[in-house]
C-alpha cells in the first residue's frame, strides 16, 4: 500500500491528494456495499411503475418468466407487489383473506417491517395489518378491532406476496391475490378498490442491473437519501455518504474527480458483491460436506443478518447480489415452516456450472415436503432466470412429473441440447453464459435438514 509522504510532521500536498483518491474509493466502495439493498429496492419500486402500478392503487401479478427480469424470481407461485406511499396516504391498510398466502412488507431502506399471511401474526386466518407513517402521532385503533400495528421509518415501503397455487390450481392463487385490499385507514368504511395487473406475456424489469455498476446507482441512492427521513441506525453511513457529496438536500453534483472515484467504486463493489454470492469463503454455507450445495441465506435466526454483537455484513452482501426482500420465515431452518432455498452453482468436482454443457442431476425420492419442490435455473451475470430459446427456466413438482410413481428417484437435466434420455425433465442453458440454481422445498419436512435425505450434485454428462 502506497504510503502517505511526511515533510516536518506534515503530508506533503502531491502525497496527501493521492491519500485522499484512496481514501474517498475505499469509503465509496463500503457505501456501495452497505446501501445496495436501498437501490436495489428502489429498482422493485420503480419497474412495478413501469408496468403500469400506481402506489396505493394498483401493482402487478406475475407467474415469473425468462422475460420478467427480477432477481431469482421464481415460476412456483404467483406473486403480487408493489410500491405503498404513506405519505400520500397517512395510515394504510393491507387486508388479507384467508388462505395460503405468504408475504411480507419491507422499507425504501430494504429493511423487514411485517410478515404477512402464513408466517405472519394471523397465518392462514387472513386479517389486517395497519402501516403507520414515519413520526404518526394520531390516533391508532385499539387492538380490539383487529389491526397489526407497524411503524414504518421511511415514506415508502413495499408490499410483496405470494399464493401457494395449492393442488397447481394456479388460477384459484390469482383469484385469492386479487381479492387482497389496500386503502387508507380514513376510508375504512369505504375502501376504494385495489387493483391487480395481470403481467402474462408482458415484459418487467425490477432489477438495479442498468445502474449498478455506473454513476447511475449514486444518483439512485441520492433519490432516495432526499426523499426519506434519516434512520437513527444509518447515521454512520449517512455520514460516510455526506463525505462522498451525497446528503439529503444537497444536489448531487460531483466534479470530474469525485465521478471518477465514485464509478470505480460502483465497478469495484459490484464485483466484490458478486464474489460475495459466488465465490464466498464462509465455512458455514455448505449444507452437507459431501455435496457443493450452499445455504442461500447464512443468518438462519432473523431477518435483519443479525448475530449477538454485531450486523453481519457478509451475510447480508451475499443475499442481496443474487435476492430481494428478506423475513424471518425466508431463513428459518425449521420443518414445515415456509420455505427452503439451496444453491448450486458447482457440479460435482467444484467447478462452475456451464451453460455449454450439460448435466444430470439426481434427486432421491420422495422428497421430504408438505407442499412441494422445484429447480430453478438462473443466468449468473442477471441473477434471473435463463433466457433461452425454450422459454422455461423451472422444473416443479406442482406442474410436472418429477416424482414418478414408485421411483426411488429422478433425474433432471441441463444443457443447451434436450438429452434423448431426459424424458422432458430438462432445462436449457445458454453457450458462454454461466448459470446457477435454486433447489426450493416447500413445507420442508425434518428429513430436509438433519441429513437422512440430499439431492445430488450436478453431474457433468459431456
């Protein structure tokens, strides 16, 4: 490292500028990292808009395709989100109807506020759930009417569920997504109507990609710093931001130097990101030590990446490269509780899955779940589902025939040509692209976690 030059106790002018480029890129590079999360909400938000939502109106429903771009989005279930503006609204209302239904509610800092429907405080029974603006001090119903109150400490906040399409009945997980309500608590008598759009077909992009790794994503965050309150929590942030230039009220106006600094940094954070995701080091994400399946998700106690003492941040830059939106019942590591997610992104002698070859992967029958599993196949650069000329990046149990009757197991491929063998349990990949995938169980049963049951690796068939 390059040392900083002293003449009679002080720097001298060259050797003190040149401190101060590696200083402000160091400070830029951790705010990338530690603020991703808030422009990566802000890409949820603003491609929701630009399908046609309206905050506190309307938001999309989509069965995730190859051309729904959102970052390992997956085609199991329907899913229903959008942007909500307290501001706009004062106390807002999510009712919920009774039914298999799983959500949760995030801040514009990506933070957890509330779980909704089965993890939530009412589960399958529905019910409402009141979001109060950041500073409300009006009146609060009592708890006799049935409200889950929540302080929110940002203006907007994101609404996001999902419907179990119980039995594949696809069209009934709509119809319950649809009948979801969201309205302002002065119009409780009178709730205006809340309206879903249907993104079948349609292209959605809710990613940050187009700004992440440019001056772009600063000018994002800066949006954002301007348009919502300071969070006690991220002072110190806050303060490292204000450093680079960026602050609430204040335009964001960098000279040539600061936009220099400030583009290497989103470059460098991007990739330090990614290697995060890819490539982690941390001895606690394999699930088994004789298969490369990794955990998604390493704080299995929360939602926030806490552990005693401290924010672990490795934990947290790993989710956010490659997902959104975190709960607690996303990382619970419990039988029949919500949802399991492994990755695979090796075969099995460790290398990087290729999408000009082609692999087996074996799965031991039947798997351990209450409700059902899946195998989704996601472009590594994108952290979305593949796009290839077949148009499907998901084999599910609740659509196709991966459970044969009386098998002890079935064999899924992957490859960018269909093998003879393969019987139609196979997902295309894409030469010089590489790809990685989500295992998802269900309602996990105990056999899922202790060892007794583990799907194979991806064997290389070429």
């Amino acid at each position: 490292m390059e040392q900083v030059e002293f003449r009679g106790g002080y720097p001298v002018a060259e050797s003190a500028a040149a401190s101060y480029d590696r200083s402000d890129l160091r400070r830029a590079v951790e705010a990338y990292r530690f603020f991703y999360p808030v422009v990566s909400m802000e890409g949820i938000l603003r491609g929701t808009r630009a399908a046609g939502a309206v905050d506190n109106e309307s938001a999309p429903l989509v069965v995730a395709r190859p051309h729904h771009v959102g970052f390992t989005l997956n085609s199991d279930t329907p899913y229903l989100g959008g942007g909500l503006d307290l501001r706009e609204s004062g106390p807002l209302v999510i009712e919920l109807p009774a039914g298999p239904l799983v959500g949760l509610v995030d801040d514009h800092y990506h933070r957890w506020l509330v779980d909704l429907g089965l993890p939530g405080r009412n589960g399958p029974d529905g019910g409402r759930v009141l979001l109060l603006p950041p500073g409300y001090e009006g009146e609060v119903p009592a708890v006799s009417e049935g409200y889950e109150v929540v302080r929110a400490d940002t203006w907007q906040v994101l609404v996001a569920l999902r419907a179990l399409p119980v039995g594949g009945d696809v069209a009934a997980a709509n119809r319950l997504l649809a009948s979801v309500g969201v309205y302002p608590l002065a119009r409780k008598d009178d709730p205006p109507a809340f309206t879903v759009l249907s993104q079948d077909g349609k292209p959605m992009d809710t990613t940050p990609l187009a700004w992440e790794d440019n001056l772009e994503y600063w000018r994002v965050l800066h949006s954002v710093i301007g348009a919502e309150p300071p969070v006690d929590e991220l002072r110190p942030m806050l303060g490292l931001l204000a450093e680079l230039g960026i602050s609430a009220g204040a335009p964001f106006a960098p000279d040539a130097r600061g936009e220099r600094i400030l583009v290497e940094a989103a470059r460098q954070g991007r990739d330090e990101m990614l290697v995060s995701a890819f490539a982690s080091r941390r001895p606690d994400r394999t699930v088994w030590p004789d298969r490369t399946w990794e955990w998604v998700g390493l704080r299995p106690e929360n939602g926030t990446f806490e552990r005693p003492g401290s924010l672990d941040v490795e934990a947290r830059d790993r989710w956010f490269a490659q997902a959104i939106v975190a709960s607690p019942a996303m990382f619970r590591r419990e039988k029949g509780v919500g949802s399991l997610y492994w990755l695979g992104l090796r075969d099995a002698a460790g290398a990087y899955l290729d999408g000009g070859r082609t692999y087996r992967l074996r799965v031991p029958l039947p798997v351990p779940h209450t409700l059902f599993w899946s195998v989704t196949v996601y472009d590594a650069a994108t952290r979305s589902e593949v796009v290839a000329d077949q148009d499907r990046a998901a084999l599910r149990s609740l659509f196709d025939t991966l459970e044969p009757e009386g098998a002890d197991h079935v064999d899924l491929y992957f490859g960018p040509v269909e093998p003879a063998r393969s019987e139609g349990r196979w997902i295309q990949t894409v030469p010089d692209r590489g790809w990685f995938a989500y295992f998802r169980i269900y309602g996990p049963e105990e056999a899922a976690f202790d060892g007794s049951w583990r799907p194979g690796d991806f064997e290389l068939q070429d």
